[in-house]
C-alpha cells in the first residue's frame, strides 16, 4: 500500500470479550503500528540521468545515490500519489516520464519522452493537487503552456485547446494547493495567471492588471493564501490570493532580501507549513540561502536570525532548493562535482538553518532542479 506523508494514522484497539472458567474477561489486542514512510530525493543530472537518492528521516543524511537514464532539463515533479515523476528534457524538448516503485526504484514510462510543443527546451513543469494534470513552459517565437492529461499508466496526453499562450518567455510554474488556479513566472514580463478548467485541465487566462514582479522563481503557501515571486534583482514580491485566481500586493512587497555573498536570487521555496521562505541565492562566492518567516495573516515577510545563511560553496545558476514533507530538512543542489547535494537542518521555531552532518552529499554527480517524495 502507498500512502503519501500527509495521511496521518490513529491507534486501533479491538476489544474482544471470551470466557474462561464462567468468568468473562476482556481482552485487547492492537494492531500492530502501520510501516514507517520512506523519503527519496530525486535530481536531474546535467548528463542526462536522474539520481535517485532515500533520505534518513532521522538524520535527513542521503543514502548512495543510483543513477537512472532520463532527463537533462530544469526542471522535475512528482504527482501526489508519489507513483510517478516527470523531468523536462532540454535536449529534445519533451518530458522525461518515470512510474516510482515501492523501493523508491524509477523505471521509463511506455511512450516516454512525451513531445512538448515549442522548441528550445522545456523550462518549468508542475503537476495539480489531484494528479490529473501536468503543465510545461517551452517557446515557440512566443510563450507557450502545454498541459496534459496523466493516466493511471502515467501517460501524458494534450488536454483540450493545448498548447495555450504564455507571454513572451515563460519559466516556473506553481499550481494553488486546491488545483484551481495556475501561475507562470515570465521572464519578457512578470507573472502570468489562468484558471484551470477541473474537468479538462483546459486554461483560461486570467487578467492581472499592473502585477508586474517576479520574473522567475515563484512559490505559492500551502494554504493557498499567498504567491511569493522573485527576480534576480534580490527582491520578493509578495501577494495575496483572491477567491477568482487575482493577486494583490502585500502591504511592504517587494521585500529586499539580503544576499551576503550570494548574487543572483533565482528560486524561491515555502516550507510545507507555510511558516517559512527561502531564497537561493546562487552563482555568488559562496552561494547563500536567504530565510524569511511568514506573517500568515498579512502574507508579509521578516528575515530570520542569522540570514543569510553561507553555503560554503559556490552553485550555477539554475540550482535549486527542495524541503521533504516534514518540513524537517532542506536541501540544495550545487550542480557541481565538488558539492553536489547540500542539506540543512530547519529549526521548527525560528526556520533557523544548520548543516546536515555529512553535507555535502553525492559530489560525485552535477544535481540540478529536485523532487522529494514519501512513500508507504
């Protein structure tokens, strides 16, 4: 049995009444605790591999990473059921289509790679809340959306009137906790918006007026309230979310972030309790991570103590950052041999980040954009 981290599991006591020598008695039995879940990062290699890496949920130290032919691209998600994982594939512009085994083991889908519409390589990917519908950014001479349809064999197919315009340049996509809405950071002009349609998976464009910040990373809170955005500029810009998919800037957006060494801050991620953000500030000697905590009335943000925290190592560009379900560890891939993996721990209390002992992890690969999941 698969089940994703977020189900929780109560206690079954079973009573049952037997008789010994005419005197009744009780006896109760427990079911025995359900199996702990199992945490694997996933990460696109600049060769054309995914590596596939199990968390400690003790420690959150990487295992041995295994390596698997498939995807060279930036980007790379998995669906909600942790049963299969998508990676854009910059080489042929298509996506890169994986089934998850019960041991966290990845195998190539029958008809992958999937073509995606456009030319020039797929930027940004993501997968609804329901797990029926994948969306990817390419270009063709303009931006283009193609969404799909996923099957129960993970097959992807167009949905209905793909592909869908996407502004000039097109990059992350970030998709409401509820699947309603979907959101486009666009390099030519800010953000973009759109309903999706739930029993199609078509978009349709949503005007956003004069909003204009945050032209590459964006991550929405798990609650759905708020969209942060970033540029490369070091700011983020904050928003909230109407009930119709609109966005409004927060009162103090856009927020500077304090970069130390870093330079340029291109992606941006909320912990899944929605209490904390991070900024990846990367291609800077060395690389920072920029922490911020949440004001989850206002949508407004504050720096942590000691932010920004020092990678000691130095990340390209298009590096990223991952935080498993608990919310317990973070971690950043440095696309380089000499540091591969980096992992933090997460202070429940202050979003306060500290090395994982034995960071950095898997130097011996160059890990691009990550995925965690958790399987039963």
């Amino acid at each position: 049995m698969r089940l994703r981290a977020v189900v929780s599991f109560g206690t079954l006591i079973v009573v049952g009444l037997t008789s010994c020598g005419g005197n009744g008695g009780a006896t109760f039995s427990q079911n025995p605790p359900p199996p702990q879940s199992a945490e694997y990062l996933y990460g696109s290699h600049l060769a054309d591999i995914v590596v596939t890496e199990k968390i400690d949920s003790t420690t959150g130290a990487l295992g041995t990473g295994t390596s698997t032919p498939g995807t060279n691209g930036v980007g790379i998600t998995a669906n909600p059921a942790a049963t299969f994982i998508y990676g854009t594939d910059g080489s042929t512009t298509a996506i890169d289509g994986f089934s998850i085994g019960s041991s966290g083991a990845i195998s190539v889908l029958a008809g992958s790679p999937f073509l995606v519409h456009g030319s020039g390589g797929v930027n940004g990917i993501a997968i609804d809340s329901s797990g029926k519908f994948l969306y990817a950014t390419s270009n063709n001479g303009t931006g283009i959306i193609s969404g799909y349809s996923i099957d129960s064999s993970g097959a992807l197919t167009a949905v209905p009137n793909s592909p869908f315009a996407a502004g000039a340049t097109p990059l992350q996509i970030a998709v409401d906790p509820v699947g309603a809405f979907l959101y486009v950071s666009d390099a030519g002009g800010g953000m973009l918006a759109y309903s999706i349609t739930s029993s199609s998976g078509t978009l349709t464009p949503i005007s956003l007026g004069s909003v204009n910040g945050g032209s590459q990373g964006i991550a929405i809170r798990p609650d759905g309230k708020f969209l942060y955005a970033i540029d490369i500029s070091s700011l983020v810009y904050a928003y909230s979310i109407a009930a119709d998919g609109t966005l409004t800037a927060v009162s103090g957006s856009p927020f500077t972030v304090d970069v130390g060494s870093g330079t340029a801050t291109r992606q941006v991620i909320v912990d899944p309790k929605g209490k904390f953000l991070y900024t990846y500030n990367t291609v800077g000697a060395p690389s920072t991570i920029s922490a911020f905590a949440i004001d989850s009335t206002s949508g407004s943000i504050t720096p942590v103590s000691g932010s920004p925290f020092n990678t000691s190592e130095v990340a390209y560009f298009a590096a990223s950052l991952a935080i498993e379900p608990s919310g317990k560890f973070l971690y950043a891939s440095c696309a380089s041999g000499n540091c591969g993996i980096l992992g933090f721990n997460i202070d429940a209390t202050t979003g306060a980040l500290s090395p994982i002992l034995g960071s950095p992890f898997d130097s011996f690969v160059t890990i691009g954009t990550m995925a965690i999941v958790s399987i039963q």
